[in-house]
C-alpha cells in the first residue's frame, strides 16, 4: 500500500523532488509530511487562477426515454455549475540574533534548530487551514472540509453522518479520497506548491522598541487551497460524543459501524480503489476504535508493516492519526 501512493497522484514530496536545488524547499517539504501525515497524503495541483482554481462541476445529467416505434423523444441535457477557490498565503519571518548563534560556535546547525520550529509550526497552521479553515469569515484563509460538511441537509449533507452527540466534547472522522477529480490541495497559477524557505542572511532588525540589530533572517511562505472537486468523495462522521465512548461500544459511538456506513457513501464504481483514501481522527478516537475492534468479531480492521512500521487499516484504507482534528468542534445539526 505504501509503495503505492505516490504512483497514481502527485504529492507535495513528488513536487520538491522534480525542482532544481534551491536551497532547501525540498527539506523542508520532508519535514512538515513527516510530521503531518495529511499534507504526506494529498494530492496537490496548480490552480488555473492566479488566486486559486475554478472547477467546472456537473449538477445533473439527462435521463433517457423509452420510446415506441413511430413515436419520438424528448431532448434533455446536463447542467454544470463552477465553483472557484481561492488560495491563502501563509508567511513567517525567523530572525536570530547573529550574537546569540555564534554562541555555540555552529550557526547553520543552530539556525537549522530554530528554522526546523518554524517549518513544524507552519505546517500545523496548514493541516489547521484544511480542516477548519472558513474563508467567509477568514477571507484571508483557504476554505477548509468543515464549513464545507456542516449541515445536515443540501448536498454535502448526504456525506455528513451524524453520532448524536450535542456537548461540547465531540469531534470527528474524515474519510477522503485524494485525487485531482476527486479532493485536492492546490496553489495559484504559476506558483509553486509547497512551503518555500528563503535564507535572507545577515541583516538589520528591529526590536520591539525599533532599535536596529544584526539577525540572521529567514522567510517562510507557503501558498495553500482546498479544492473539492467531487463532494462525494469526502465523507465526515460527525458529532462523536468523546465522553461517551467505551471500549466495547455498549454505549456511545460504535466507530467501526458508522465507518462501515462511511465507507459506502463514497461512489460505488471506485470502492475498489483504496489507494489514495485515508482515515483521519485524533489519538483518542483511534484509541477507542482499535479497543472496540479487539471486543468483537472484526474483519475489516487490520494491522500491516509493508515498510517495518505498522499500518492500522480499516477497508483497505490506511488510518491516520491527525492531531489537528479537535475534540471541542461545534456540532453539526
């Protein structure tokens, strides 16, 4: 399975690997998907926008006519609707005191410590974007899964499943499918992917008090959107009571049933192509599900090391622990 993934879509790690030596982007490409299994896993595409990309989407599509001899049909057709999103642009500058990393007596490797927080630290600010990012109220952030699978009712409604829960410790179950047709991250037109470092050298900086000294200065950038192309190929389960959770599933959310339903919510002619879906749930929630799976008969949870590290699966999709799905999410009505 593992082998796989990065053979039929393109990544953020395939991307870094076709660009000329810059100075490290493709470092720092590795170190945010090792640290972010979603960013490791998405799909990602050059926009056709200079702020993002409009995808052409159809609604409905014509239905035929049984007709009798000597008798005609009517004529129908389909109809489409485009849908643009748009790009955020996330940057930081990392400035050290040139005192301070002399200090040591290695300034790149200590610079390299401190760049490394700011590459962990954005990434996380990326995972935080495509999931919960709502770009009506943050119109400066990309638009995220949440806001778009909020409602019960309308179209994403149908890939909403709802656990019950109305407190204020319930949380979610993302399956998604990534894929150019299907769910994709994206960057604007003539842009690149990724998060890019730029190393500025030693130059003035300011304090808080706008005294200048010398500092050495990085500058992190990194372009990001949300492209849903295919809403049926996102599915939440929603409004999971953390509380109530059990070991046995006596009570609270039985998570390997509503990820049973989950899984056949997604188009029934690519069932059979897991190789780009995953799971994504927090710690606790992955803690209860293999709890759960070791209480009862189980044939669709089950635990690979294709590359000696172990992979919990659940229908031949790969379950990933993402810490950036909270346990204080509004519930889903």
């Amino acid at each position: 399975m593992t082998a796989a993934l990065g053979v039929t879509y393109l990544n953020l790690i395939d991307w870094a690997k076709r660009q000329d030596p810059d100075g490290g982007i493709a470092e720092v490409i590795e170190v945010i998907a090792e640290s972010n299994p979603m960013l490791q896993d998405a799909n990602v595409m050059e926009g056709n926008l200079a702020t993002g990309h409009r995808s052409t989407q159809r609604t409905t599509q014509p239905a035929g006519t049984w007709r009798k001899l000597n008798e005609g049909v009517t004529s129908a057709k389909s109809t489409t609707e485009q849908v643009d999103d748009t790009c955020g642009m996330l940057a930081k500058y990392s400035a050290i005191d040139c005192a301070l990393a002399r200090l040591n007596g290695n300034e790149a490797a200590f610079r390299a410590s401190e760049d490394n927080a700011f590459v962990m630290g954005l990434g996380e600010d990326a995972v935080d974007a495509i999931l919960y990012g709502n770009a009506k109220l943050n119109p400066e952030q990309p638009h995220g899964l949440t806001p778009r699978y909020n409602l019960t009712t309308g179209g994403t409604g149908t890939n909403i499943i709802d656990c019950g829960a109305s407190g204020d410790d319930v949380t979610s179950v993302w399956l998604v499918t990534w894929g150019p047709k299907q769910v994709t991250l994206i960057y604007p037109k003539g842009m690149k992917a990724g998060l890019t470092s730029k190393d500025l050298g030693e130059v003035p900086w300011e304090d808080s008090s706008y005294n200048n000294y010398q500092a050495y200065v990085s500058y992190f950038e990194w372009y990001l959107g949300l492209a849903v192309m295919d809403w049926r190929y996102a599915v939440r389960i929603a409004n999971i009571d953390i509380s109530d959770l059990t070991t046995d599933a006596s009570t609270g959310t039985d998570l390997m049933d509503k990820m049973v339903t989950a899984y056949f919510k997604r188009p029934t002619l690519s069932l059979g192509n897991m190789a780009k879906t995953f799971w994504y749930c927090n710690k606790t929630v992955v803690e209860y599900l293999t709890k759960q799976a070791s209480n009862k008969a189980n044939v669709y949870l089950n635990i690979s090391t294709p590359a000696g590290e172990p992979i919990v699966s659940f229908y031949g999709a790969p379950i990933h622990v993402c810490d950036a799905i909270i346990s204080t999410e509004d519930v889903v009505s």
